[in-house]
C-alpha cells in the first residue's frame, strides 16, 4: 500500500533553513492526479496547511504562513521536499507530508506519513 | 482564508453514547468538507470525505452530515478506539483550512 516518511533533522536553529524531505512508497509519486502536502501542527494547536504539489512541479502556498516557503519534487526519487527559510521558535512544530487531490475524496488528505518533529532552538 | 470553527471544543461522554461534533466555515465550502481523526502521538487518519462519505474501513458508527457552512459528524454508539481528537478541513478554496479540533474524552 502507499505509504509515505517524512525525513530530516529533529533540530535547526533560529534564522536558518529547515528542510524535510518525505519519501513515498507503493506509489508513483509522477500520477498527475494527485498533490503531495505539507501540513504542519504546533505544539498542542491545530493542523496548517503549509501547500502542495504536483508531479509536474506546479505548487500552491499557503499565503498566511509567515515563513517564506518551498517544496520541491524529485521523481527519480519519488521523494518530495519542504524548505522553511528563516525559521523562529514559532516554527516548532509536528511536520507531515500527505497525500491529496483525489477528486473523488474532494481532494482530502487520504494518506499521510507518521510526522517528523522539528524544533526551532538555539 | 476561509476560517472553520468547531463545537464543542472538547466533551466528555462515555462507551456507548451518540456523540455529535459541529463544524461551521466562514463562507460555503459546498460539499468539499471532511473529517480527520487524530490520536496522540499518531498523524490525523481520513474518516469522512465530502460530508457524508466514509473512506475506507472506516466503520459505519460514523457519520456526517450538513451543507454550505454547516457541518456535523456524528458516532453513534462510541467504542473505546473512537477517544480522540476530531478535525474538520475545507478543501474547497485554498489554502485548505482546518477545524481547530474537538477532543473526545472517557466521562
């Protein structure tokens, strides 16, 4: 079955780079049809979207985020990127990546990985 | 944004009981509405899609309902795995936005 792993460092120290990477498995990740997400959850909070993307490298931001953004993907890897420039403390947070944009689930996020925390400290 | 609100916050009940979980979103969202629950520790799991429409394995004490704004999963019957956190997310405008949570707690 499709499975996904977000990978990356635990920790990362205010003003610089966060990067995760999540790895898919069972499944290519060049189906057009669907996006590959990042959702992250600060500590006891909700969920946020932080955006998605397609195979074809075509993306969409979550505007509200403060932190500037990017996710990339690499399908000869089938492995999709987040990279948070920047970050501060209140970057802390849960990370997940997710599987959407199935129109017949009305683009929920059917799949998602275990999530990776990251804390933002010096 | 679109911003989405759940009640209550949290709620207390016990094994067995009929429990009923409200969503409203600040604008419509059509039927682009869907329900995640989430345990400790655990990433969120797909319950519901497009109000009303269980995703797979999901067992049939669940439910949901509502359209436009107006939202309401329900489990009828709570069993002792249904203790957790219960998310509603808009997928019908990014950024997809999500519910803050309602936890559901043992009386």
């Amino acid at each position: 079955q499709v499975q996904l792993q977000e990978s990356g460092p635990g920790l990362v120290k205010p003003s610089q780079t966060l990067s995760l990477t999540c790895t898919v498995s069972g499944a290519s990740i060049s189906n057009g049809a669907f996006y590959w997400s990042w959702i992250r959850q600060l500590p006891g909070k909700g969920l946020e979207s932080i955006g998605y993307i397609y195979s074809s490298g075509s993306t969409d931001y979550n505007p509200s985020l403060k932190t500037p953004v990017t996710i990339s993907v690499d399908t000869s890897k089938n492995q999709f990127s987040l990279k948070l420039s920047s970050v501060t403390a209140a970057d802390t947070a849960v990370y997940y990546c997710a599987r959407g944009g199935d129109r017949l689930l009305a683009d929920a996020f059917d799949i998602w990985g275990q999530g990776s925390l990251v804390t933002v400290s010096s | 944004d679109i911003q989405m609100t759940q009640s209550p916050s949290s709620l207390s009940a016990a094994v067995g009981d009929r429990v009923t979980i409200t969503c409203r979103a600040s604008q419509t969202v059509s039927t682009y509405l869907n329900w995640y629950q989430q345990k400790p520790g655990k990433a969120p799991k797909l319950l519901i899609f497009a109000v009303s429409n269980l995703h797979s394995g999901v067992p049939s004490r669940f439910s949901g309902s509502g359209s436009g704004t107006d939202f309401t999963l329900t489990i009828s019957g709570l069993q002792p795995e249904d203790f957790a956190t219960y998310f509603c997310q808009q997928t019908y405008m990014t950024p997809f936005t999500f519910g803050p949570g309602t936890k559901v707690d043992v009386k």
